[in-house]
C-alpha cells in the first residue's frame, strides 16, 4: 500500500484512522480491558506510527499532529462504544 501525505492532513488522517481501528479491535477482542493496558496499547502504537512515519520522511510537525490524531480519535472512539456498548 502507497500512501502519499501532503500539507500534513494525510497524516492526521492515518493517525485518526489508526486510533479507531485500534479501539475497536481492542474493545472487540478484550471487552474487559482496563484502562491502564489501553493506555499501554496506545503508547505502543504510537511508537510504532512515530518509527513508520520517520522512515516515509514525515517532518516531526507532521509526527505531533498525527499523534495527536491518533489519540483523540483513540478516545473519541472509546467513549462512543462505552455509551452505545
């Protein structure tokens, strides 16, 4: 898969998109999860976005922003399937 990010917005997106798949397989796959092995599995994924984003050339501006997505989304998502669950 190729993706091209430009002006930044691509990456937010991928990181925004990563954080919801990352909720949900979560909450699919251990539905009794704590809240400290969530904020684990987020760091962890985090780190592993920031690495693969450095290698492509993303500017540390872009890594920030793409975290920052990541995360928001991350628990946007949680507090969604926790009221509709």
């Amino acid at each position: 898969m190729t993706f091209v990010a430009s002006e930044g917005k691509g990456w937010r997106d991928i990181g925004a998109a990563c954080g919801e798949a990352i909720a949900d397989l979560l909450i699919e796959t251990c539905p009794s999860i704590d809240d400290n092995s969530l904020d684990a599995a987020l760091r962890r994924a985090g780190k592993r976005l920031r690495t693969i984003m450095l290698e492509r050339g993303a500017q540390p501006p872009d890594v920030a922003a793409a975290l920052d997505a990541m995360t928001a989304a991350f628990r946007s998502r949680l507090q969604r399937l926790e009221f509709f669950g």
